[in-house]
C-alpha cells in the first residue's frame, strides 16, 4: 500500500509533541522511500512544577521536558530508521483545556441542480463560518486576550428527517444544514510555543488543537462514548449519528485523581504517590503492596463512578459502544470503569455497554501506528497528527481553504495561523 505523500512532508520526516498534565510526550514520524508515513519514534519525560508557583501555561519546566522528549524520541526513530532523521516539521498539540471552539450555522435554501451542487456547498460552508466568526466578535474575547484563528476542526451537514450526512449530497427537495466548527488559541500561548520550537531546532510550526483528534473520532466511530483517561481528568464524550456536536462531560478523576488518594490514605508526597501508581499500573509492586494500592484505588473508581454517572444522565440513553483511550487505561481498575457504570445506572444504557480499544489502526489514513510501540497515552497525539496531514493532502478538494478562512477572519478581525 502506497500513501500519496503530503505536500508539507515531501522529502523529511516530521515531530510532533504534547504537553500533558504530567509531562511531554513527542513522536517521530518517518517517511520511508514508498511514501508511507510511520511512527519510528516515541518518547515521555515527566516534568516537576518550579517553586516560584507560575501560572503561566507552558511554564518553563514543561518546555524543558518537552526538548528532551523530541531528543528521546529522535534517537529511538534513528535507530528504527536507520538513519539520521531531521524533522522540518514541528507539530505541537495544545490541550483542550486552552482551545476555544466557537460553532456556526447556515442553512440551504434547498436543493440545487447537481452542476451547481459544489459552488451551493461552498457559500453553505462560507455562511456557517462567517456565522462563527461572527460570534467571537461579538463576544469581545479578542479584545481581552488576543485570539488567533488555529483552523476548522469540523464541517458537518444535515438534512431534514436525515440526520448527519457522511458525505455533502443535496436531496431532492430537501434543505441542506451545515454546521462548522472553528478552534482559537491565545496568541500569548502560541508565541512562546512558537519561540520554544526555534530554539529546539524547527524550521517549521504547526500548532493542531487538542479537539481534532476527538472530531475525527467521532466521524469514524459513531455512535458510541468515547472515555478518554488522561491524567488530569476523566472526559467522556457522547457521540451520536445525528449530535449537534459533541456532549463532553469531564470530571477530576484521571492519574492525579488516584494519586490524590494514595497521598491521603498513606501520607505520601505528591512525587512518592505518582510514583507508586505508576509501578502498580506496570505490576512492579510486591504483592502486599499491591493489595493495599488497589483497595485505596477501588474506593477512589466507586467515587469517580457516581460522579460520572451524574454527569451523564442528560445525555440518556447512552450508545452500548465504549471506546478508552488515555495513558490512565493502563491502570487495572480502569478495566472495570464500563462495567461499573452499567452497574450503577442500568437505565441510562441502550444495551449493556461492552469497552473496547479504541482501532487506532483503522482510523488513520495517512500514518501508520508503528513500529514504534504505542500506549495509549500517544493515541490522541498520532490521530491529531494523521487529521493533519491527511488535510494538508487534500487541501485542494476542500470545500473551503486557508485562504478562503484567513480572507473571513481578517473581516472579524482575527489572524490565522500559517
């Protein structure tokens, strides 16, 4: 199997990196003489919060962390490769948490000969961006913390008695409804990852929102809910055929949510209780040990439970497909996390659920999953990056381009980035 290559990745390979909650993690991404993207390299560094108590996100440690997880990740894609690799492209994923998604609408006046089907598209497409766009404006954001237009992470289209088309046909007949979805960054934030990258050595930076990879979940795999375990909290998201978007709910029950208890059962420092969970998640600890961990841990899952189940009631009945992700799947207990939920409220279900790993290999298109191992703390940040560059492949047959967004956002006053 030949992958048409990028034109942003021709000749090189590219990096991309991550800054969680806990530390940095950084994959390699090698381009073989084939044209098939692959991930040769993958790497994690924790990092420690400095004593001067910073709020400034990234703070200088976890860009430390992260320079030494692409030199990690670089030496294991060499070695893969066998050759020395030099990456042009710098990708950095920034979190959820400091992406703000503002959606717009428009809607067809109705259906349109097939000849002028694609040009209908287009303004339908145009209308429900400058509908977005339009929003932020008026909100005044830009004004406070300067915004800066990272892409469109969603288009999607419904027609009436429908639901969500899996591709932009008109029907007969029928009014075509498009909503988009447009993701910011403050431009403070961007600068200093912009200026971290330069001084690690990239030619060239891309910046890909934390919420792409969860929209590309949710075209490929609905219905169902999506649980992603990371380690500062437990999001489950609700993905239906026909969902007006996505329904998040997020609670504080991810790694440092267990750790949080193993320091309050048993006084431990904040790095000695990481540390603890981290050898129980592997099965490094002695047996005894282990014993005493998992009682204080099912007593924190209970706790997490009933909190999730709160949070989830609205969007009843939930699909009977669970998919997990996130570095804290690892943990044991996360095993049981579906089939305490069923327990607890049978009735939100449709069916009773059935987990499942989340088929990273069926979902990217343009990067291949290996040979470099991959846990699932890694998942989120290799889908991000296949959505980006099977974009960047198929710019020419978008609906809308950079272009057409950055002509819209200099209208409302916002900038995009290249």
């Amino acid at each position: 199997m030949q992958v048409p290559l990028p034109a942003p990745l021709a000749g090189g390979a590219l990096a991309a990196v991550e800054l969680g909650y806990w530390g940095a993690k950084a994959i390699v991404i090698h381009q073989g003489p084939t044209g098939l993207l692959t991930v040769v390299g993958t790497a994690r560094v924790r990092w420690r919060a400095g004593a001067d108590g910073t709020t400034q996100w990234p703070p200088e440690e976890q860009l430390v962390a992260a320079s030494e997880a692409l030199q990690l990740a670089l030496e294991e894609g060499a070695a893969l490769a066998a050759r020395t690799l030099e990456p042009h492209v710098l990708l950095c994923l920034i979190p959820c948490e400091h992406v703000r998604l503002v959606a717009g609408e428009a809607i067809s006046e109705g259906a349109r000969p097939q000849d002028q089907a694609r040009d209908e598209l287009r303004r339908l497409v145009l209308a429900a961006l400058r509908c977005a766009l339009g929003a932020v404006a008026a909100d005044g954001a830009n004004e406070q913390e300067p915004q800066r237009l990272l892409g469109v992470i969603d288009v999607c289209f419904y027609a009436a008695g429908q639901g969500r088309l899996s591709a932009p046909v008109y029907l007969h007949g029928m009014p075509l409804r498009c909503r988009a979805w447009v993701a910011l960054a403050a431009e403070s934030l961007l600068a200093r990852l912009r200026a971290w990258a330069r001084s690690a050595g990239a030619r060239c930076v891309h910046f890909l929102p934390g919420w792409s990879w969860i929209f590309r979940v949710a075209r490929e795999l609905a219905p169902g809910l999506l649980l992603d375990c990371g380690a500062g909290a437990l999001r489950a998201y609700v993905l239906r055929d026909g969902s007006e978007g996505l329904c998040k709910v997020e609670r504080r029950a991810g790694g440092a949510y267990f750790a949080r208890w193993l320091m309050l059962a048993y006084g431990l420092s904040p790095a000695s209780a990481e540390r603890v969970a981290l050898h129980y998640a592997t099965g490094q600890l002695p047996e005894r040990l282990s014993r005493r961990v998992r009682r204080v841990f099912t007593k924190a899952l209970n706790a997490a439970c009933d909190r999730l189940v709160e949070g989830l009631r609205e969007y009843a009945p939930l699909p009977g497909r669970v998919w997990l992700t996130g570095g804290c799947r690892e943990l044991p207990e996360m095993q049981q996390l579906v089939d305490k939920l069923a327990r607890r409220a049978p009735h939100l279900w449709e069916r009773w659920p059935q987990a499942e790993r989340l088929p990273l290999e069926s979902l990217c298109r343009r990067v291949l999953p290996g040979p470099a191992h991959l846990d699932p703390a890694f998942e989120g940040l290799t889908l991000s990056v296949d959505d980006w560059a099977w974009k960047a492949d198929s710019a020419e047959h978008a609906l809308v381009g950079r272009r057409d967004l950055a002509h819209l956002g200099k209208r409302f006053g916002l900038e995009v980035e290249p």
